[in-house]
C-alpha cells in the first residue's frame, strides 16, 4: 500500500470547517484582493516570527526579489548565495541585474559554509570586477543556517543579509527566529512548505517600516506609499499614483485567510515533525550514511527529513517497489545548470555540494506521518541490501 510523502489531506481533515467557513467569510465580503484578512495574516505572522512587521506577497520567489529591490541591488553587484538550493534563491539576481556568486555548503547541515562565504566575497573583492552587496543563507529542509557566523561576516563586510526561510519559516537558533540576525526573512506558502497556503503566497518580515514601505510599492506596481507623499497630496487611489517601477504581486484574500487557520496550530505541527524525527534518527541509526545533523542550538521545522546513502537511486528504487515515495534535493547543483553555468563559484569549487546531490534522499515527512507508516519506511530501508 502506497502512503503520501506529504500528506496535505490529514492536516485539511483536522481543521476543514475552519477553512470553509474562512473561505466563506471571504466570498461573502467580496474582498478578495487585499481584503482585511491579508492585513490581519501580516500582523499574526510577525508576532509568530519575532518580527515587528510583515508583508505579504504572491510567492517565496518575489519575496527574496523584493527586498532587493528596495535596496536597489543592481548591475555590478555580486549576491552572494548556495548552489545547493532551490532555483528561486538564485533566479531573483539577474533579475535585478545582480550576479549570483555561489558558495558551498558545510556537509553536515547542508546550509551555507561561512568559512567558504568569506573566501567567496575575499575573492570578488580581489577580482574587483563586482561590488559585493547581499547575501542570501538558506534554511535548507527546515533548520537555521548559522546566522551568529554569517551576521558576523556581513557586519565587517557592509553586507545585507537575507534569511531565505522558504522550508525553513518557525526555525530557531538559542531561542531566535533567523530575523535576529537577518535584514530580512523570506518565506513561501507553496502547499508542501510546513506552513503552506492552497496555492501561491509568499511573505517578507522586518523590523524596518522604511523598507517595508519600498516593499509595498514595489508588490503593487510602484504605488505611491507614506514617505512618498510626504510634503504633498493625492486625493486618489494611490495604486494609480506610480513613484517606481514595480510588479504585481499580491497575496489573495482567500490565500490569507486560510493560512490565519494553519498559523493557529502551525507550533504543535512543528512539535509533531520533531517527533516524527525523532523516530526516523532512532531508526535509521547505522543503515545510512548520515541522518541530519540539526546545528547546536538549532530546532528545525522539519520541511523535509534528508538522509545520505551511498546507493541512493538504488534505494529509491527499492522504495518505490514498497510503496514508499521519497524525492531528491536536489539532484543537479544550480551552479552546474545550463542558465547558472557562467557565474562564478567560490574560491576552490563547491566539492561538497556535487557530493551531497549524489546521495541525498528525502523520505516522507509531515507533521501526522502514522507511527505504523513510519516503521514501515524504517524497515523497508533497512532491508535494502543494495
């Protein structure tokens, strides 16, 4: 018998009449863009991550776009970033005519090496061709990169630094959400993320009201916002009033008030993967290469549950045949795709990054995985003899 690999179903069957009546509540008001629920969402979600303000967006990939944006990162800038990673992290750069410089990771958590990122920027320093600007640490598969090394690196280098939470939104570090150390934290509400909406949303928090209102004009197309209108008036709607080319990219109404319904129960859904963890880490002793390492201090949220083998597809394979479905983050580096092939890398490569695609596998994990499912993976996996 098959099982899900994330089962959004057991979560809706739990809070369903919630939903619906949140969904209803929405077509019954006719607000669907922008409505009060986005604004209601906005402020529950920074209370949750620590932050004094939030802005919702269309998608996690817009969300790291934005803050660029408002800190006008442009041509000549280098945007330093990890290849092992989903494409959204490095896409948003040439966006805004930025280059990515690809770092590597460390090979027990998978996020970004600090020592590799200072090489990384000593290296674009000397070559003086870009100016370096950002940088972009990932919570890959849910768990904080080490932000105290990383904040330390852009201090002395006058360095952004961006906390891409996509998997990682409800991470902390010695009790601190990544925005503690981060200009900003960006995450995505893609349905498979642990805190996911029923379709496209994405947010940005901060602790900045300037930037946050950049931010805003710039996800409703340049719209004219307070520090705009300073010394002057508009007796119109502002979204016709354009100081700045932007984009379109809202949150829907609908979107918002759904996830006001899964933020509610979003802690004990991180508690629940923990356990679910947990057993994997007991389980799994001694039948793979590795199972995560969660950095000292750290608690992750558990997006995905990523352990190595040295037989992977094989393993894969094996898997399948037992009805147990499991994918790969990610099989092919970004440094190493066609479109990203040309931007520079680190000083020395990214050696760990191409081993780590060779073994990586991600086995089902969400917050109800039945204790009787979970044994079953285990078995399954170490019966595999290949």
């Amino acid at each position: 018998m098959s099982m899900s690999f994330i089962d959004l179903a057991a979560q809706q069957r739990r809070i369903r009449a919630k939903i619906d009546a949140a969904v209803a509540a929405v077509l019954d008001s006719g607000a669907y863009v922008m409505g009060p629920q986005v604004r209601e969402f906005e402020a529950k979600l920074a209370a949750f991550g620590q932050a004094k303000l939030a802005l919702s967006c269309a998608n996690g990939t817009d969300a790291i776009a934005l803050p660029l944006m408002a800190w006008g990162v442009g041509p000549g800038d280098a945007v330093f970033c990890p290849s092992f990673t989903f494409a959204a992290t490095p896409e948003v750069v040439p966006w805004v005519g930025a280059t990515p410089v690809f770092v590597d990771v460390l090979p027990d958590t998978f996020n970004l090496d600090p020592a590799k990122l200072e090489a990384a920027i000593a290296g674009v320093k000397a070559q003086g061709q870009l100016t370096p600007k950002v940088v972009i640490a990932v919570d890959l598969f849910g768990q904080p990169a080490d932000y105290p090394a990383i904040k330390a690196i852009c201090d002395r280098e006058g360095l952004k630094l961006v906390s891409d939470s996509a998997q990682g939104f409800g991470c902390i570090l010695d009790g601190k959400h990544p925005l503690h150390w981060a200009d900003v934290a960006t995450t995505s509400f893609f349905p498979a993320k642990p805190l996911g909406c029923y379709g496209d949303g994405g947010a940005v928090l901060t602790n900045d009201q300037d930037l946050w209102d950049l931010m805003d004009s710039f996800r409703v197309h340049g719209k004219a916002v307070a520090p705009d209108l300073v010394g002057g008036t508009f007796d119109h709607d502002t979204k016709y009033l354009n100081t700045r080319i932007g984009m379109n990219s809202r949150l829907d109404t609908i979107q918002a008030a759904i996830l006001i319904e899964k933020l509610a129960i979003f802690q004990e859904e991180i508690d629940l993967r923990q356990v679910v963890a947990n057993r994997y880490a007991e389980g799994l002793k001694g039948a793979v290469i590795a199972t995560p390492k969660v950095i000292d201090g750290g608690v992750s949220v558990w997006a995905q549950y990523v352990i190595e083998h040295d037989n992977r597809d094989g393993l894969a394979a094996h898997l399948k045949t037992q009805g147990v479905p499991t994918a790969v983050y990610y099989p092919v580096p970004m440094h190493v795709q066609a479109p990203y092939a040309d931007f520079p890398r680190g000083a020395g490569g990214l050696p760990v990054t191409e081993a780590k695609a060779e073994t990586v596998l991600a086995l089902p994990m969400h917050p109800y995985l039945a204790e009787g499912d979970q044994q079953r993976i285990i078995d399954s996996i170490r019966a595999f003899n290949g």
